[in-house]
C-alpha cells in the first residue's frame, strides 16, 4: 500500500499507491518520471513531459507526449 525511503536530497519520502484512495480520479498526473525505464511495449498517449529521472521542477524534461510518435 505504501513505499518508505529516506528521499536523499529531499529527506524522508513516503509514497501511496494510486488505488489505495477512494477517488483515485481526484489526483491527476504531472508528468511521468523515470520514463525510460517502463517496458518496452507500455506507453501512455497522453502530452504530459517525459524526464528520464526524478525531476525537482527545474529540470527540462527530454519529451513531451508519447514516444513512440517521435
């Protein structure tokens, strides 16, 4: 239901998995990160930017939308 790491740089994180809220609809996604290393044969057709790693929000991501449309 939930990941607990000490963050590194941005200190103790814990994270929720989506399908753990009543109305997971309520959160809608920023971004996808650490895009490069989903599968193969997953992408997601959406415009959101793709960053290769976590991003901070000063990082420029390396795409937008789906990559398989480059």
């Amino acid at each position: 239901m939930t990941w607990e790491g000490d963050g590194g740089e941005i200190g103790p994180m814990v994270e929720f998995l989506i399908n753990t809220f009543d109305n997971p609809e309520a959160f809608a996604p920023e971004c996808h990160i650490h895009h490069q290393e989903r599968l193969p044969w997953l992408e997601i057709h959406d415009t959101l930017p793709r960053y290769r790693i976590w991003h901070d929000g000063e990082d420029e991501p390396y795409l937008h939308g789906p990559a398989d449309k480059v």
